[in-house]
C-alpha cells in the first residue's frame, strides 16, 4: 500500500465523517454528535493530508 493510497482512505473516511456531520445538522440531531464528528471528520482529513505531503 502507497503513501497515496493511505491518503486516499483517510480522506474518504473523513469526508464521510463530515457528510454524515452535516446530515446530522440537517435533521436536528444532538449537537454534542455534530460536533464529534465534525472535530472527527477534520482530524482525519488534515491527517490523510499530512501523509499525503509528507
């Protein structure tokens, strides 16, 4: 598995991360749970981003 690969995966975790961040802002559920996995969502894809460039 390539350096690409790993940033690829994380990238598409973290980005299902947001989407499901922002489907749960859509439909009113507990903000504590947006937050998470807005806060999750991010992490993961500054990290596929770290590894991408690094």
């Amino acid at each position: 598995m390539t350096q690409e690969d790993i940033a690829l995966i994380l990238a598409v975790i973290g980005g299902a991360c947001l989407a499901t961040a922002w489907i749960g802002r859509l439909t009113g559920d507990a903000v504590r749970d947006v937050w998470l996995a807005l806060g999750t969502g991010s992490v993961v894809l500054a990290f596929g981003a770290l590894v991408l460039v690094a």
